[in-house]
C-alpha cells in the first residue's frame, strides 16, 4: 500500500517531515485555544 506522507516526502517536499512541525509544536496550546470548538475546512491534507 502506498504511504502518501513517504511518498509527498521523498518525491514533493524532498523533507523527510513537515516544515511546520517545530512550529505547531510550540505553539500547540495557542492553536487549540484558537480553533477548540470551531469547524475546520482542511483541503488537501494527507490521510495517516
């Protein structure tokens, strides 16, 4: 079976994770803050 999130890596991104990881880790509580309860649209996200 394909791995989408291998596959964006090694042949879209050339990155072997996201670049906005460290950023979503740091800002983790402020983010759920911003969007807990709310309706999120998500385009294009890879499916784990």
């Amino acid at each position: 079976m394909l791995n989408i999130n291998q596959f964006i890596g090694e042949n879209i991104t050339s990155r072997p994770v996201s670049m906005f990881l460290s950023d979503i880790e740091v800002n983790k509580k402020q983010l759920r803050k911003e969007i807990e309860g709310k309706s999120l649209l998500v385009i294009g996200a890879p499916v784990p």
